[in-house]
C-alpha cells in the first residue's frame, strides 16, 4: 500500500487570474494498493504470477485547456487483475535457450466525478484505457550467438468520447449531455528482431515492428505502420 499528495504547481496556480476562475484548486492524492501470489515450478524454470491492483485518485488535477486553469475530478478509480506466466527452457538439444512470457490484465478503471461540466467529465469511462491488454514475448538464443525474438501486444476495448447531439441553443454550455462513448479499434502489434553477435561485444540486427501493418487506437493518430530496421550496437572498453 502506498499514498501520495501532488500539490497544484506554480505554474497551475499562475493560470488563475481572476476570481471568477478560481475553481479552489485541492491537492490531489493518490493511493495505490496490491496484492498477489507467485508459485514457481521445476526448480523455477516456470512460474506464475497472480495480482490484484487497485489505484484511487482524490481530486486528480486535470488540464481543461492550455490558457485555462486546471480543475479537479472528484475521484477516479482504476482496479483489476493480472496474471503473469514465464518459462525458460534451457539448452534444447544444446542448439539453442528458450525463453517466453505472456501476461494477461483486465483493467476496470471508472471516472467517479458528478460535475456537468464537460471540460472536465464527459462520462464513467476513462478515454484510451483498454479493458482487457495481452502481451507476449519469446526469445531463442541459440549457441551460434543468434537471438530470434518475437513480441506481441493486444489492447481490446478502449473508448473515447464523441459529440451525440449538438446543443439545442447554441449559447448553452457544454455538458456531459451531449456525448457518447465509442469503441475504439482493437489494436494488434506483432514485432521480430533477428540479431548476430560478433567479436563478443558487437551485434547486427535486423528487426520489423508492427508486422500485421495495424493502426493505433487513436483515429488521429494512426501510427507509423510496418517499419523496418536494420543497425550495428558495440561496446568499446
């Protein structure tokens, strides 16, 4: 368990000029809480990790704007579990090590802030955080000083939110009324990198990120796409 308190900076204070936009700003504070197991099998060569986490913010201090002064959310509460299995094999045949991990988490995270004020709240969702997020990792090492590795990442279920009707009178203030959430792309990211050792302190490597050519989450920000890579790294005593 551990808590912690974020005082509004300078900076944050400077942007309140006036009385009409003095929002009395609080401290935020912060508490974070886990608890778990790791079981361990055939003298630890496998392993299995469970967690539960929990993340409480009170009065998290947001931006609303760049000219703006922050404000607080109420309160945001992100919880969820996750579990964690690695195995590493050995000399297979004496040709080559192997190494792999994968972890699952399933992540609840909720906005509690009842503010209609849409700069600050537009709903129970928190935006680009994925519910379900899988990660997994092999590595072969073999005796000829090769390495393959090849890693994955899956984020499912992300949100953000969206304009659902525009106000009926234009000088209304926005409000948590006029938006919905939509489901983002689930987004898959597979990688490799093949790399050679040489005169012990030396590598080249040959390595491809995002193979599936797959987009962010995020509709504006869509990625760079498949990209190819290919350098030396060295060490010099």
């Amino acid at each position: 368990f551990a808590m912690k308190t974020r005082f509004p900076s300078l900076s944050e204070y400077a942007k309140i000029q006036s009385e009409e936009e003095d929002e009395n700003l609080e401290p935020e504070r912060l508490y974070n809480g886990n608890a778990g197991f790791e079981l361990f099998f055939m003298n630890k060569l496998i392993s299995l990790r469970g967690d539960y986490f929990i993340n409480v913010v009170d009065d998290r201090i947001v931006k609303v704007a760049k000219d703006e002064p922050p404000q607080n959310v109420e309160r945001t509460v992100s919880q969820g579990v996750e579990t964690i299995f690695t195995a590493e094999t050995g000399k297979l045949g004496v040709l080559c090590n192997l190494f792999t991990t994968a972890s699952y988490t399933y992540l609840h995270a909720r906005n509690k802030d009842d503010s209609e004020d849409a700069a600050v709240n537009k709903g129970p969702y928190l935006e680009f955080t994925p519910v379900h997020f899988v990660t997994a990792d092999l590595r072969l090492d073999f005796i000829s000083h090769t390495m393959i590795n090849i890693w994955a990442t899956i984020a499912v279920n992300q949100r953000i939110y969206a304009m659902d009707h525009r106000p009926t009178d234009t000088d209304d203030p926005y409000s948590t009324d006029y938006f919905t959430t939509v489901r983002l792309h689930d987004t898959v990211s597979l990688n490799t990198k093949v790399s050679q050792r040489f005169a012990k302190d030396y590598e080249v490597y040959f390595m491809v990120k995002n193979i599936l050519d797959d987009y962010n989450a995020d509709p504006f920000d869509p990625g760079p796409g498949r990209t190819f890579y290919l350098g030396v790294t060295g060490k010099w005593h």
